[in-house]
C-alpha cells in the first residue's frame, strides 16, 4: 500500500512515473486529494526546497522533482474544486525585453508553487507594456521580473515607473538574476530583491504576510 511519504521520496528522487504512480494508487485508496497534494507532493518538494537552498541539491535535480510533483498535482487537480485549493497569493513572473533566460525565473515559479502561491508566468523577453498588460489582466499582488544581462536590467526600472504611471503602484515588484543587487533594487524602487529561487519564496510570504 502506497504512503504519503513514499510519494514525498519519489519527488525528492525526481522519479516521475513513480510519482504519478503513487498518486493515483494514494487516490483510489481514497485519500484525501488535498492531503495528497500537501502532506506528499508538496511536503517532498519542501524537502527538495531545504536541500536546494543547502547546496545539497542542484538545479537539474530541482527540475526533475518539480516535474514529479507538477505531473501528480495534475493527476489530482480535477478531483478538487477551486475554492478549496487555497493559495497564499498570486504572483506574475517574466523575464524582462531583450533577455531570453528562463531557468532562474522557471525555477522560482516552481518554488512558488509547491509553496501553494498561484503563478502566471508571461514567458522571455517581455516589454513594460506587456507587463503592465498583463497586470491588469491577471490581478497579481507580486510581480516579479528577471534578467541575466547587464544591458537589459534597465528595463526593470522603466517597468516599475509604468506601473506607477498606469496607477499599479499597489502591486508589488520584485527582482532577481545574476547582475541584480539589493542596491539595484533600492535603485529603480523595487519592493524587493532575491538572490535566489528559495529566497524568492520567503521574499513574496513576507511581502504579502
């Protein structure tokens, strides 16, 4: 008989099919899709999250233990209404113009979300505008913006004085990526910057607590 823990340790292991295996098996049993969701898939990438933030895990193994928990989550999802996934917020994340690196910003979106935050991810390369746009479309309470490249983290601070502009002050901006400083983010008015994905976790639970 599958346990909770043995799908906790097929996410911390990144073993995907095992993870959906157990899922599924964890649900006919008839557990509680919830406690599916939080006491196995979600309880072992917070062991991956404590491990990643350590040095004891590295990004590869990350990917690979998100994509277990992701895929049972999606096993699970449609057994649960809405209304009774409680999120601890909702964060839209993007990569600014110019800039075409993901992995740090996929990777924070991964930590959020086995943290129970709602994520809505606009993708590389995205303009002030279409960040504003979005903004306004999805209602974030954080948004977040990286970048990788000196020449395009100049951007951050255009979109952060037109979300001011368009009256989104409320909304708060957070910042991140290799060349970033908290001096940076002080800089173009940032409400917060993050050295790294983990921290990007604790970072949004104390913006919005």
């Amino acid at each position: 008989m599958a346990t909770l823990e043995d799908l906790s340790k097929a996410v911390i292991s990144g073993n995907v099919a095992k993870a959906k295996k157990l899922t599924q098996e964890l649900v006919d049993a008839g557990v509680a899709p919830l406690d599916v969701i939080n006491q196995g898939l979600i309880a072992g990438m917070n062991v991956v999250g404590v491990r990643f933030k350590n040095g004891e895990m590295f990004v590869p193994e990350v990917m690979v233990a998100a994509k277990a928990m992701s895929q049972g989550i999606e096993l699970v999802k449609p057994l649960i209404a809405e209304t009774d996934m409680p999120s601890a917020g909702k964060v839209l994340l993007g990569t600014v113009k110019g800039d075409l690196h993901d992995i740090g910003k996929n990777l924070v979106g991964i930590m959020l979300e086995s943290r129970g935050f709602t994520v809505i991810d606009i993708g590389i390369d995205k303009s002030p505008e279409e960040f504003v746009n979005a903004i306004k479309e999805h209602q974030p309470q954080i948004m977040g913006m990286s970048a990788l490249l000196t020449t395009t983290m100049l951007h951050m601070k255009d979109t952060i004085e037109l979300m001011k502009e368009e009256g989104l002050g409320h909304v708060k901006a957070i910042v991140g990526g290799a060349p970033i400083s908290q001096d940076f983010a002080d800089e173009v008015g940032a409400d917060g910057y993050a050295p790294d994905a983990a921290s990007a976790v604790d970072l949004c639970k104390s913006l919005l607590s």
